[in-house]
C-alpha cells in the first residue's frame, strides 16, 4: 500500500506503464507545444528578443550580459519564468490519461498491481451489500411502476463505486452525495425500512415527508439530505471539510457529483474554493457516460473528468469505477492524502448507468439496447467482485441464492409496513425549520387549514390535521 501512496504521489517515478494498474496523478503540468510557422511568429518577436538573436550569432558580444532573459516574474502564488518562444498550451495531452484497475473482467487480480488487502469478512459484507442494493433499486423501481411511489432513480451498474467507497470510509466522514449514493447510507446502518419510510413518506420518514423520493439524509450517519438541484452540494461541500479542519478533526468531506454536474457553475466554485482554502474534502465524480440523454461527448472536450482537476490545482486520479477492488484501495489511499496533508482530491471513477436516469426517462430512446446489455452482463461489478470473492473460498452458489431470497423478503416486507403507516401531520409542513415560527408562516398555515375546511374532499385522507 505504500507503494500505492507513493505512485500517487509521484507518478512519474513509478516506472509503470501498464494502463491497466498504473494510477497516474496530474500532479505535474501537461504542456503541449503548438508551433505556428516561422513565418507568422517572426511578424510578432518582440525587438528585445530580436537582439538577443543577433547577439547570439556574433562571438564579438560573449560579453554582453543575458542574465535578464533568464529571469522569471515574481508575480503572486509564485515565480514565473520568461520564455522568447511563442507555446501554446495543448488543449488535450498526446495520451488520456490512464485508469487505475486492479481487476480483470474475469475476476482475476492483474499482474503487478497494487492494492490494499481485504480480508474475508470486509470482502463479503462489501459484496452482500452491493447485492442488497441492487435488490432494493429493482423493488423500488417496480413499485413506483405499479404507482405505489411518485418516483425513484437506480442506481444499477454503480453498486462497486457505493459499496467500496463507504467501505473506504470511517463512519466519522462526512458525505454530501448526488442521488446515486444510497450504497453509502445502506453500508453505514440505514436500514431498508428507513428507505421504504423515506420513499413512501411515512410518518417515521427522518424528512418528515418533505423531500421527493430518494432524497435521503442522515444526521446520525453524517451524510447530508440529497438535494435535488445539481451541483449545489460541491461549494457546501468545500466549507463543511473547511470547518472540520478548524476543529482539528480526524474526518475528511466527501462530495459526490455525475459527469453532467462538471458543467454546472458550482462544480467549479466548489473546487476552487476547495483549493485555495486547502479543505479536506474529496470529490467523487461518477462518469457513467450520461447526463440523462446527453454522452459525454457532448458535454466537454478534455479528457473527461480527472485532467480538470489539475486546473484547480488538486491532486486528482482516474479509477474504474466497476472493480470493487480499485475503487476502495484508491479512496482509502486519498482518504489518508486528504487528511494527513488537509488538501482536497478528485477522483473521476469510470462507470456506465445501466438503469434509466429515473423513472421519468426512457433510455433506449437515445441509447441502443446492445449497449446497456453489454455493460449489465459482461462489465458488471457485482460480477466482477463475486468471481474474485468466490474464487478465494469465501463465496458460494448457494450463499448467493439464500441472501438474494432474504433481502427481497425484507424489502418488500419494509414496503408493506410503510404503505399502511400514517403520514406526518399537517403541522410538520411548517415546523422544524425555525426555533420560533415566523409571523408569515403563521399565516400562511391558517389560511391552509381553512383552505382545506372549504375543500376537504381535494386534502388526501391519510394525513393528519
């Protein structure tokens, strides 16, 4: 695992080539020459640099003094030296940047790579759990289809980036996720009926009914209550890791965000801030290939994610988001980074959404079917990590079939009970954000209530007045 630090810190050195297991940090400039023709660069030398060329070419001048066209800018956040050439920095570098692997399609680890250790009973629950939410999304799913629920997003062919992050974790980081992180949550406690409470908006939902479906939060488990507009969590992000660091805790931020987010305004504020202010924040950007209908070859022209990184000047690192393995030997690694050097970190994991963006979406209108097939059978990380654990002795056909067969009895046992338990009163409509509610809500809440007296057949019967 030292090893595996020491790459990320300096890649160069590492002397890896294979693509498959080097783990390549930006952590030093990519800067690609453009030449224009001699021609138009002479129309613009300066007069100075001019003269030096002359002088250069006559032995009469070895006394003049060049000292000065070796000397830089001292400009603020650090020298800057001269140069008389006219570069142009690339806009893309000769070779993307490569992905960290530790696992083959088969399963088997790949010759030479470096990760970290899991022993038996870390790697099974990393699996069951993984397991029990792809269980849990396909329930869901079906049950808002069945209209039992308004809505519901999935988060199919993602489960290793969930699972083995949360693994990677201490239950003392705080999370501030997207809407594809109930992984997380599950990994740290959340039991399944808390998410059918959450879904159904039952009167022991932890939101009091306030948020749509899958806008899970936690105060108890520190990940922060999804919020629906994108990107927004990225600058909060950055402030939360920055209040840890003025309590001197032992914890990091971390921020989850989907490929289309880096196009969000707040994408980029958060990682300034991050930067600047040396927050101890990682940022987890899932690139699935999707911003619901739009591939990522219509959202930006870099080198996906990871290269942006370097931009903000953040150490930053490209995975594949679909070996388990991977995933958590790469976050346990930043995790220590962020901490011990209290400085942010991107991390851009290599995936593909196999399910719909939601329920609201129809993803065989954009996408071929072939496509999704492939990544769901022959790319899947939940098949991937099975074959590697079942081939260490720890798994078994039978094992599989029997947590398969509980899981889907509990979740929809847990669906049952919150289909029948009361909603939150009307009263937590208004309630629980202020100490003392505001003049304004006051009115506002009676003029709901005799709103409802002249209208009671248009009130939903199950919630409480």
């Amino acid at each position: 695992m030292n090893l595996l630090r020491n790459i990320l810190k300096n890649p160069t050195k590492s002397g890896l080539c294979d693509c498959h297991a080097l783990i390549s940090i930006h952590s030093s400039s990519l800067v690609g020459k453009i030449h224009a023709s001699h021609s138009w660069v002479s129309r613009f030398e300066s007069t100075e640099a001019k003269q030096h060329a002359r002088l250069c070419n006559h032995e009469e001048h070895e006394d003049y003094d060049f000292s000065h066209f070796q000397q830089g800018l001292d400009f603020p956040g650090g020298k800057v030296t001269f140069t008389t050439q006219m570069k142009f920095i690339s806009e893309c570098p000769e070779k993307r940047i490569p992905c960290y692997r530790v696992l083959d399609d088969d399963g088997y680890p790949i010759a030479n790579s470096m990760y970290e250790q899991v022993n038996k009973e870390t790697a099974v629950k990393m699996y069951e759990n993984m397991v029990t939410l792809q269980v849990l999304d396909t329930i869901f799913y079906e049950a808002q289809r069945q209209g039992r629920i308004s809505f519901y997003l999935t988060s199919t062919g993602e489960e290793a980036i969930n699972i083995a992050t949360a693994a990677a974790l201490t239950p003392d980081d705080v999370v501030l996720p997207q809407y594809r992180e109930p992984g997380i949550l599950l990994w740290r406690g959340f039991t399944l009926q808390e998410f059918a409470n959450q879904c159904f908006g039952t009167k022991d939902d932890l939101g009091k009914g306030r948020q749509m479906p899958i806008h899970y939060g936690s105060k108890n488990l520190n990940y922060i209550t999804v919020s629906s507009p994108i990107a927004t969590q990225l600058p909060q992000a950055a402030g939360v890791a920055y209040s840890l660091k003025m309590d001197n805790k032992k914890a990091c931020v971390v921020a989850f965000t989907g490929d289309g987010a880096t196009s969000e305004g707040d994408f980029h504020a958060g990682l300034n801030f991050a930067a600047v202010m040396e927050a101890p924040v990682m940022f987890i950007c899932r690139n699935n290939g999707w911003a619901i209908s739009t591939p990522i070859t219509e959202q930006f022209r870099s080198d996906g994610v990871v290269i942006k990184g370097q931009a903000y000047g953040i150490r930053s690192i490209r995975v594949d988001g679909n070996d388990a393995l991977a995933v958590y030997s790469a976050i346990r690694a930043a995790r220590e980074m962020v901490i011990r050097e209290q400085r942010p970190i991107l991390v851009e994991a290599l995936t593909y959404r196999v399910g719909h963006h939601s329920t609201s979406d129809d993803s065989t209108k954009y996408r071929a079917m072939q496509e999704i097939d492939h990544w769901r059978t022959a790319r899947s990380p939940l098949g991937r990590f099975r074959k590697w654990v079942q081939r260490n002795g720890w798994w078994s056909d039978r094992e599989e079939d029997e947590l398969r067969g509980r899981v889907r009895k509990q979740v929809l046992s847990a669906i049952q009970v919150a289909e029948k338990m009361e909603k939150p009163s009307l009263t937590e409509l208004f309630s629980d954000v202020y100490h003392e509610m505001p003049s304004n809500l006051s009115e506002q809440e009676v003029s709901l209530r005799e709103t409802i007296k002249r209208h009671p057949q248009e009130f939903p019967v199950d919630v409480p007045l």
